[in-house]
C-alpha cells in the first residue's frame, strides 16, 4: 500500500508524495524493507496521524513514526 494512489480523494499529490517519502525513511530507518508487513502499515498509520495533526515536514514525521514504532515493539515485549 502506498500513499500514492492517483485516484485517492483524501489527499492531493503533493501531499500523498509527502507522506510516501516520510513513510519510506522511517522504514529505511527501521529496517522494513517488505511493503507487506504488518509492521509497516502500522507505518503509513503513524504516518498518517503526523500528517492529520498538521505536521508537514518529512523528518519530523518519519522521526514520530520511527519513535512510535520503537515505544510499540517496547511494550509489546513486556
């Protein structure tokens, strides 16, 4: 799944381009390489919830996502 789907009503490009390049660093940071990953549509909603709460830089919502990722797998291993 991808950010950018030309035919996705909720977004313009620019902004889906956005998100798809947060997306892909936080993963490249995380080390999620396969788009399948249950890991990694947890991702896009992390990403997804930077975006919906105004946050439109790139880093800043790749670094939210990664440190909501990594607090997650914290607390699932507790």
């Amino acid at each position: 799944m991808t950010f950018l789907n030309e035919g996705n009503p909720n977004y313009s490009k620019s902004e889906g381009e956005l998100m798809q390049r947060a997306l892909d660093l936080a993963a490249e940071k995380l080390g999620i390489p396969d788009e399948n990953s249950s890991e990694r549509n947890s991702l896009m909603r992390f990403v997804r919830a930077a975006f919906i709460i105004g946050n439109r830089d790139v880093n800043a919502i790749a670094s939210f996502t990664v440190d909501a990722i990594l607090i997650r797998r914290k607390n699932a291993h507790h």
